[in-house]
C-alpha cells in the first residue's frame, strides 16, 4: 500500500521504472558480475518476502493443529460445536463448565465498533488538517507526534483507562459499572487512531496537485477543494485505514483487558462491561490444562479471531480494488 | 491446590538431588482415585475424603487412609469502607454472586446496585468460592472477573457498590464482613484463628492423603512439608501456613 502511494508521489509508475530499467546497457565484464549481483540481491529479498508469508502460515498451521483434535473426538465433554450451543454462557471452569462464546464474539465487535467510532471520525480530521491546512511548520512537529502516541505501549493506554479515564467517565456519566464496553472502546481508539492517522495523511498528500489547483481555479474554496475533491480522491487510501485500524482494534488485547471489566456479558449497552475474544485467550490460557477440552477451545478461539481478521482484510481489499478501479481506472 | 505440589516439589527437589517428584493435576477427584488405584503414592486433596473412599482403599491398597491437613486456605468476602453491611450469610452472597440479588437494600443496605468482583476462572481461588459459595452453580453474567486479589480490591476500594472475595491477609483499605454459616448461627470475623479453628465457614483445610503411615522418602518429605520451610511455601503460593509460628519464619 505505502509503496504505491509513495510511488504516484513523484509521478511515475511501476511501469514507468520498468522501461527505465530496460534502457541498453554497453555490455562488459563488469555488468555481468553487477548482473549476478543484482540476481542474488532480487533472490535474497524474495527468500524473505517468502519467510515472512511462511511464518504467517505457520501460526495458523499451529494454532489450528492445537484446536483441530476437537473436530473428530470429543474432549472432557466438549466437541466442536460446543462453543455455538446454548446455554449462551461462558464459565469453562466449574462443576458444569459452559463454553458458549456468542457473548464473546458479541463482545469483540462491540468494543472494536466504539473504537471505530471514536477514532475515525478524530483521525481523519487530523489527517484532512495536516495534509490540507496545517502550515508546513506545524505539520512538521503533528506528524511526530502522532508516531509518539503510536509507539505508547497498549498496557500503558490499559493502565491510564484502568485507573483515571474509567473512574471520570463513571462520574460523567454517573455509570454502575467503572469498567464497561464504552471504557475499553475509547482506550482502544488511542491504540488506532495512530494508525488510520498515518494511512489515510499519506492517501490524502498523495492525491495530484494538479486536482487541488483545478478545483481552486474553478472557483472553490480551500476547504472545499480538500472536502470535496481531495477526499473523495484520496477514499481508496482512507478505506484501507479503516480497514487496517478495525483489524488492529479487533485483536488488540492489553487494553481491553485491563479496561473492560471482562465479564461475558449479552447485551447492546455500551456502559455494561464485556468479555472480548482476545482477551479471553491471554487471562486463561496460562493454567489450562494442557491439551485438555478448554485447551482446545481457546485455541480454536484463536482460530476464529485469526479467520475474522483475514476476512476483514480480504473484504477490504477487494473492495479497496474496486474503488481505485472506479475513480482511476486502474487497480 | 496443584500449584502448591508443584512449588512444594521443586522446592524439594532442589535440595534433595537424588529425590524425583511427579505432580499431576485434574482435580481433587483425580488424586483420590489414583490413591485407590495405587498408581500414586502420595495425593493431594481440597476436600476432605469421603468414607466411601477411605474404605475402597482399604480395601484395594489394604492399608489405612493417612489423613495430613498441610495447609489452610481461607477468602474474605471484601465491601466499600463506605457500605453500611458488616456481616452476611453465606445464602445472602451466593444470591448476590448468582444475581438472585442485584440491590444493596434486599440484604440491609442502601439502595443502590451491587456491582460484583473477583477472580479470573485461571485462580484457584474462584474455584474455591464457585465450589464452597456458589455450590458450583454459575456466576451472575455481569460478574466481573479480574487478575489478581489486588485488582480485586482496587475495584472495591474505588466502587462504592462493589463486592469481592480474596485472600484473608489483604484488605487494608476496605471491609472484610463477618460471615455466617446459615441464618440461626453468628457471624463469624475473617481472622486467621478462626480460619484455623474452622469457625469460619469460607476457610477449608488443604489435605495430604497417604495408604497407611508414610515411611522412608514419603515421610521425609511429610515432615519437611509440615516443617518451616514447606510451609513457607505455603505463605508464597497464598495459602496459610498451619500454625502462626511458620508464618513470621
């Protein structure tokens, strides 16, 4: 993604250094030696593009391995479908342990969706504010600082929810619960804003000059121009933020699970606490018994996490393609 | 109570090289069974063995059951300095933790909603409340289970509405109520010497059980368990030891 926006940055395409590339060289000893040099080099980086893709495949190999033994036998009482059969419960430890994860998996989204809600609307303002208006002088000091907010530890921005926001919030708002969904969710935004702040400054600095200064010759005015043309133009680059930010906020774990009083709870409030999938994972996996039927289903937790994230991304792609294909013509 | 085999082992181990101990968990129940079937020699029980089970191992093993207490574990049920209610019986808060009872004023108290805390389902200690308290039905869907004891108390200290359990020795800036066994006795104060006279009903004796007297290596390690270093550990893992002299050790 940063490559090719990178790329249209200084007006040229890929195509473009293609040709470049291919202009007659005067043949002697030493080009063939820089030949085999630039072979090995190309050889070198796609042998790590490709270890980085294999390791990817490789977690997801082991991480289905350790949940798949629940898809043919039936472990302490629990098969496969046990996590999506009533009672819509999850207490796994227990006389009777329930394994329900609807509330989960309710829980996930409905923290990542208050996430999105906070961060989008606070990042892409920042972004239309420094690509568009900041003077050069004030960009140079806002885009640092956002890295900065960027480079926080997750259980850094946990720990602040945990303690000062959370109890300001239940104040505000005179809440029953000092940790809930809304807590987590805005703790969360910290973690994402950064992100689609980034992405989509870039996506909108990318757009030609040539389309801002047709729009002001027309007539428009600055602001219009940037909401008007710049934007629009620049959706592919934004949606992809979006998307990146939701996958990020998706699996985050450390702030939710410092930040949302992790109960499983079934609900639509936003000031009730909830349980996320991920956090699931980190607070229980330490004293499962190993290979046990709970084992099991945090693993294939694992899985479905790791299956709605790629889906996220994929969708997002594929859409993304579309856009581009619909504004430029090209993908 | 695997967590404390465990330590005790290692522990062990490393001062007695030529001694190898083995610790599997899976349950009170597991360890009880393994005793009649005599692929264990030592097991290790929260609960007290039932008579049923003292005869089959008579009977299987042909020795009498050695019953060892090893160690206490006790909770606290901890309240908001601020919350009127000083004592409950154990019905009161298994209908609180099970939701039957979200508001302060149907137990004596304001009226407000009871906000609940505790522990993650990872601690040996929400077994032991959802067993001994709960008599192991579900917790309430908005039970909020948190890391550790001191985020526990961090929770109650800063929410006037919270409830909680942890260990005994911990809460400094909150209530630990008095419990009642059931509506016709007394409540009973969260102290140690309660605790270790089981007056108090949220405290249990850890068990070593044994077919017949421990002799040779068994016994070595019984005594050494049962001396000031054994029950050190028993302070590090978050039990209490059995007598107070252990405990300033």
């Amino acid at each position: 993604m940063r490559r090719k926006f990178r790329i249209s940055k200084f007006g040229f395409r890929i195509s473009d250094t293609a040709l470049l590339s291919g202009v007659p060289q005067i043949r002697n000893p030493k080009s063939e030696i820089r030949n085999r040099i630039d072979w090995l080099g190309e050889f070198f980086i796609s042998a790590v593009a490709f270890v980085a893709i294999a390791i990817i495949f490789l977690i997801f190999i082991y991480v289905a391995r350790e949940a798949a033994p629940l898809a043919w036998r039936t472990i302490d009482g629990i098969s496969i479908w046990s996590p999506f059969q009533p009672p819509y419960v999850w207490q796994p430890v227990g006389g009777v342990p329930k394994f329900n994860i609807l509330s989960l998996i309710a829980g996930t989204f409905k923290v990542t969706l208050i996430a999105m809600l906070f961060a989008t609307p606070l990042a892409l303002a920042a972004a239309l504010y420094t690509a568009e208006f900041a003077p050069p002088s004030l960009r140079e000091w806002i885009k640092p600082a956002v890295e900065v907010l960027a480079g926080i530890p997750s259980v850094v921005v946990g720990f602040f929810v945990l303690i000062v926001l959370a109890s300001w919030l239940q104040d505000a708002f005179s809440l029953q619960f000092r940790l809930n969904a809304l807590s987590a969710g805005i703790g969360l935004a910290f973690a994402v804003i950064p992100l689609i702040y980034t992405v989509s400054e870039e996506a909108l600095t990318s757009v030609p000059k040539l389309y801002r200064e047709a729009s002001l010759a027309l007539g428009a005015s600055k602001a219009q121009t940037a909401i008007r043309v710049v934007l629009p133009s620049a959706s592919p680059g934004i949606f992809a933020a979006l998307v990146l930010g939701f996958g990020r906020a998706i699996g985050e774990t450390m702030i939710v699970l410092l930040a949302s009083g992790n109960a499983a709870t079934l609900s639509l409030s936003p000031f009730v606490p909830v349980r996320t999938l991920s956090a699931t994972i980190a607070s229980e996996l330490g004293e499962v018994v190993f290979g046990g039927g709970h084992y099991r289903v945090l693993f294939l937790i694992g899985v479905i996490l790791f299956i709605i994230t790629s889906v996220i991304n994929w969708m997002g792609s594929r859409y993304n393609r579309r856009l581009r294909q619909r504004l430029f013509g090209t993908a | 109570m695997l967590q404390i085999g465990q330590r005790w082992a290692e522990v062990y181990m490393k001062d007695h090289p030529a001694v190898t101990i083995q610790v599997t968990g899976g349950g009170s129940g597991t360890g009880i069974a393994a005793l009649v079937n005599g692929t264990t020699q030592i097991c290790q029980s929260s609960r007290p063995m039932k008579d049923e089970e003292k005869a089959s191992v008579k009977q299987q093993r042909n020795a009498e059951v050695i019953e060892i207490p090893v160690a206490v574990d006790a909770l606290a049920v901890y309240l908001n300095k601020q919350n009127s209610i000083d004592h409950m019986t154990m019905e009161q808060i298994r209908r609180i933790f099970q939701g039957e009872i979200t508001n302060w004023k149907d137990v004596g108290g304001a009226n407000a909603n009871i906000v609940l805390y505790g522990r993650e389902n990872n601690s040996g200690t929400y077994v032991f409340f959802k067993e001994h308290v709960l008599a192991n039905g579900d917790f309430a869907e908005r039970y909020q289970p948190l890391g550790g004891t001191a985020a526990v108390i961090n929770a109650v200290v800063k929410d006037v509405n919270g409830i909680g359990y942890g260990g005994i020795g911990y809460a400094t800036d909150l209530k630990a109520i008095s419990v009642a066994k059931d509506a016709a006795s007394g409540p009973v104060a969260p102290t140690m010497e309660n605790a270790l006279s089981k007056r108090y009903p949220l405290s249990r004796f850890l068990y070593w059980y044994t077919a017949g007297p421990p002799v040779g290596t068994i016994k070595d390690l019984v005594d050494w368990v049962l001396g000031p270093q054994g029950q050190n550990v028993v302070k590090d893992v978050g039990f209490y030891p059995l007598k107070d002299g252990a405990q300033s050790q």
